[in-house]
DNA sequence: CTGAAAGCGCTAACAC
DNA sequence: GTGTTAGCGCTTTCAG
C-alpha cells in the first residue's frame, strides 16, 4: 500500500486547515512501519539504530508532533492532573499552586486550575465530570465537595481538602488559628494583661477562628480583653478604633486578624502619640511582604502554603501512582497528606511587640 | 446483538479498574443506536422528546459521564485553551490569569497554565508540541518565544504576548516605566527641584526602566538628582539610604522602585525625624494592599494587571474563533491585543507626596 | 427523525 | 527486532 490513497480527509476544500502529519506519514517516509514510529517515539531501545536515527529525520524533516489526545485514548496517559478551585484569586492560592507545581513538575505531570463555581452540587457535578473526562490522571479539589460518590476502584483519583469555600476565603486548615494562642501568651509572658482585638471580616472563617481564639485564650490566662473591634478588613476602622480608644484604656497590646488592619493600628497609636512598642504591642497576621520593613516592622503569622502545596501535591501522586499500580483498596492506607505534627504556620516576631509598659499610656 | 460479548476489554483481571459506561452502553439501556446518544448528549433537539427523556434516565442510571479525549479526538474541540508561563510565581502573573480566566469563562473555555522553563529553544519545542498536541485549542504564550514557525494555516493558534523572561521577571509592555514621568513631573509642579532615586534588582528590566525614565526625566526638566541607589529591592537598603543622607543633601522628593522600598525609606525618614510628606515626599511603584493604609498612605503606581489579562484572553478567543471559521489569512487582520490608548498603569496620590518645603530639611 | 458504517491517531497485543 | 491487526469512545457522513 504505497500512497494510501493520498491524505484521506478533506484537501478537496480549499479552506481547510492543513493537517498535522501523522505517525503513518513519519513511517512512511522512513520506509518502516507506523508501530516502529510508535516505538522510537516512546524511548524503546530495542529499535535498531540505524532505523532510529532515519525515523528522527524523517520526524524532523516532516516537523512531526505526537497528537496527545490521540494517544491518551489509547494508554490512558495524558501527564495532566487538575486542581480545582473555586472563583476568585487569593495570594495564598497562588503560593499553594507554585509549591504543588513543584511536587508536579518533579513527576512530569502539568497542573491544570480549574475553576469550579456554582451551588455545592454543581461543583460536585463538575468534579465529577473532569474527574471522568480522562483528560487528567489525577484530581485535586481544593474546594469542599458536599457529596463524592469515590468507588475506590475509579481509575482517577479524587483527592479532596477543603481550604476554600465557594468564595475563595480560606477555611480548614487554612483558617486554622492556633498561633494566636502563642503570641498572646507570649504577650502575657511579657507583662502584657489588657488586649484588644481587631476582628476581620466574619464571612472569613478565619476571622471568625481568630477573634475564638483570641476570646478563648483571654479566658484561659485570665487576662482582659477589652473588647473585639469589628474592622471587616477595613484599615480605616482599625485605624479609627486606636484613635478613639479612650485614654485610660489601659490597653498594652492590640491583636489585629490580619497585617492591614495591624499596619492601620500603627498608624493610628503614631496619630495618638503612643511609640510602639514600647507604649503598646502590635501583632498582625499573613507575613505580607511589606510587614518587615514597615516601621516598626511588624510582628505577624507566615502561613507555610507553598509547603502546604508540596503535601497536598505529594499525597495526590502517590495515590496516582497506587492506582496506577492497581493496587487493591486495602492494601493502600493512603496516608492523610498533612499527618505528621507539621506546623502550617509559625509566628514571626518583630519590632511591633515588647514588653509591657511599666504604666499604660494614659493622655 | 443483545449482549455485545461482555465488556469486551479485561475484567478477566480482577485488579482491572472498573471501566466507566460509554455512549453505548447507554444507548442499549436506552434501547436506542449509540448515534441517537451521541446527539442527545449535543443538545440536538431533534430527538424525539420521549426518546431524549428515556435516554437522560439511562445516562443517570449509569452515572454516565463523556469521555472528552475521546470527543476531541473526533471534533478537534476539547474546550481547553493553555497559558505559557516560565516556571517562578509572580503576584501579579496571578493577577493576568484571574482576567483572562473571567473571559475564558465567558467562552465556555477552561484555561490551563502550563510552566515551559529551560532554554529558549527548549521553550520553543515546548510550545509547539503544545499547539500540536491537540490537547488545547489555542495558546498564549507569556513569555517570550524566540522562533516562531507559525504557518498561518495551523489549526490551533500560538498568540504571543512576552511579558515575562524566563525567571518571571516582568518585561515589555509589564516593564513599562511611563508613570514615573508622570510622577516627577508632578512633583516638580509643586516645587520639587532635587530628587533621589531608589532603585531595584536590575535583573528586573521593569527597575532599569524606571531608573532610566527617572534619569531621563530629570533631564528633560531640568531637574536635580542627588544620584540613583541600587537597593537590589531589600528595604534595608532602602532604609539605610535615608538614614545615611547627608543632612544638607537638599533632596525634598524620593523616587522609591517598588511600594517595599518606598516603604522602608518612610521608615528612614522617620528615624531622621523628617515627616513625610511635609519635609519629604516619598512614591512606590505596585500598589500593595497596604499602601494604602501605611503612616503616610502611600503614593504609588496601580498596574491593570486583570484588565490587562482579559485583553490578552479576548485576542486569543478571537483568533481561535476566526481559525475555526476557517478564515482565509488576509481576511482577518487580527489585530493586536493591545492596540488603542489604554493606559496600563496608573498613579494613585495619597499622603505621602506633597508640595516641597520652604526649606529642605536640615537637622 | 433515527440507524449503520467509517475512522480520528495512536498503542497494546500478538505474530513473524 | 519489526510488522499486522484491532480497537480506545466518540462524532461525522450518509442512508433510510
């Protein structure tokens, strides 16, 4: 069969995009046969080398490309894993997926972000239709799936840690508040005994974690608060609350949910007269960038994502690579990718926190 | 044919994962010809309506869901569209595909970023393989692309925008420095006559732009410069420079390359007890989330990095769709994603800048 | 309006 | 070592 009756689709119409060679073509003009194409392509060594170098030329002078669609419906391989998320960009986002691309990279998987949007179902629906689609080997749902029908014996696994709601406002682990904990005893151990809070937005779990914890953690060192401020996020309203705090307030360190609403706060002690810290501690929360240069530089929460990113990505390869395997379900535990005691966040402590004044500002 | 030999493909092997139902087996359920499936699935409404609900009953029944790869292998339609990146996270790079995904979105397509690193012929293999692995029906390269064979008549379009070199350091059309004109210029309106420039890691073109548009600037008013230090973007730097500050260096406006080094140099002025603005004025570049809540709020340059992703994306969609139509080349011009007067980068004044002093500060 | 046949480009399995 | 055959799951084309 020498000409297979010329390319069989199409070139009757003139407007018609040019084909893309195929692996017939490549094998054609090296006078082998297409399944030897096949072989040298996949690194098969067993192809004479005489024949190997003639088919890469014949693939070069041909500017031959493998048709990836084509070849995953065979072996079911596409070197794609998506993760979904839901609408709305978020930094910490952006530095779960840089650490997950690494961990991908390093397996020589591509990531793909998906957005997912809509009611819990239609997510749900979503998921299940990228998970079955066969364009990926892998699916990591960073979102909460209310419902997942997972038959362990799906050839593509669905690995799913809720880290975002269907706004993109971190919850879970992401919203997880326990270094609040640390700064206010650390703050306590310094003499400090009169707090006030400067709360977020509550469609934020972890406002709402933070502002628990703060109340939680007053309690349980006996000290006092006085008072949660509701800021939403607003660096106005933190700045306000400082500057209308009343004289004999006779608070020493203010807890702010976040680096904004902390740099706020500054401003406004700077507008009261009141240096920081000696006259009053400062703590903020996310490690922006700026919080070290900032004056003073400010003392705050660095939430680990990237690293968070590497786990999450790590766990979802190796259940791939089990099902791969054909592992059955038992004999995989498949182990919680964040186990260990691994710590996702960690206090940074800078100039915006000292000691307890001897006597609260009072002016 | 009633039983069609059982699965025809391996469940001999027990590990075998469970195959999902396809089109057919739908179709038998439905006790319709696959054909009939297929279209029902394609929102023909030339089904008959009872068959279609007959047919919907079986589809969930099986939990059928379409294998896509095998769809796009037959309609050249997979409904992805991927975005080359070099490998590195850049805040702002998050920023672009957040717009360009909202149009995405809009055109029922799912984007995927795709990291290309190594050398700029690795990178050009890379895209192209990407083009002609049919696994996208079109692709935006951000990054710059050497050599581009790009046969007008390829099926699936590569739209190059360079916005990145291959450390993810902003270039082009991102490197822009025009504001910086502005600004000075500004100043100088209100009595500024001597500046001093901080500038970033000259790795980074965007900080030789804005040098250079300061140097030229200064120039072009006829303005003074008390030099240019290159702070490589660390605050210290930054700081220290204003510490160090001779007291009758006359300087009454610092030209700051990023909000950090703005920032810190507000950190240093108030070390030397300068207020800012009334006794120096200080500008950034970037408009970080807290610039504008810093003591003073901070004057800086807002880049339109989201509307300038959704440009890109709206260029890409419309070469994609003129390719589909099958587009003769002249017919379509294209035109360029960025055409007419859109400013991309804009200054936001608050507090930090003001008229100059009466009198330089000199303490 | 519905069914049958053909084939997208590739690789797995088996011959030779 | 290399060629032949079959078929992945779907849609397109063409009959009816």
């Amino acid at each position: 069969m020498a000409s297979e009756s010329s390319p069989p689709a199409g070139p009757s119409n003139p407007a018609t995009p040019r084909r893309r060679p195929t692996i017939r073509e490549v094998a054609r003009r090296a006078g082998v046969s297409h399944q030897t194409v096949s072989r040298h392509l996949k690194g098969d060594t067993t192809v004479n080398e005489q024949l190997a170098a003639t088919i890469q030329d014949a693939i070069e002078a041909l500017d031959y490309r493998p048709n990836l669609v084509a070849r995953a419906m065979r072996n079911h391989r596409t070197g794609r894993l998506a993760v979904l998320l839901p609408p709305g960009s978020a930094i910490s986002s952006l530095e779960i997926l840089s650490g997950a691309k690494e961990i991908a990279d390093a397996g020589e998987y591509v990531l793909e972000v998906v957005t997912v949007s809509g009611s819990a179902e239609m997510r749900d629906r979503r998921a299940l239709e990228l998970r079955d689609s066969r364009l990926f080997e892998g699916v990591l749902a960073l979102t909460s799936l209310s419902d997942l029908p997972q038959p362990d014996d799906a050839r593509v696994p669905l690995v799913t840690m809720p880290l975002y709601d269907e706004a993109m406002r971190g919850i879970g682990a992401l919203a997880s508040a326990g270094p609040e904990h640390e700064i206010i005893s650390r703050l306590a151990g310094m003499g400090h005994r009169r707090f006030l809070h400067l709360a977020g937005n509550y469609a934020h779990a972890g406002a709402v974690r933070r502002r628990d914890m703060y109340l939680q953690t007053i309690e349980e060192l006996d000290l006092e608060s006085a008072g949660v401020v509701d800021c939403g996020w607003d660096g106005d309203a933190a700045r306000r609350a400082v500057v209308d705090l009343p004289a004999d307030s006779g608070i020493t360190a203010i807890i702010a949910a976040n680096d904004i609403l902390a740099t706020a706060a500054v401003s406004g002690a700077i507008r009261r007269g009141w240096n920081v810290p000696e006259e009053l501690s400062i703590t903020g929360w996310d490690d922006t960038r700026v919080a070290a240069v900032t004056t003073p530089s400010m003392t705050t929460v660095a939430v680990h994502h990237a690293e968070l990113g590497r786990r999450l990505m790590r766990h979802l390869l190796d259940v791939v690579a089990s099902r791969r395997r054909g592992a059955d379900d038992a004999s995989d535990p498949a182990p919680s990718p964040l186990e260990d005691d691994w710590r996702l966040a960690e206090v940074i402590w800078r100039e915006s926190t000292g000691p307890a004044p001897q006597t609260p500002p009072a002016r």
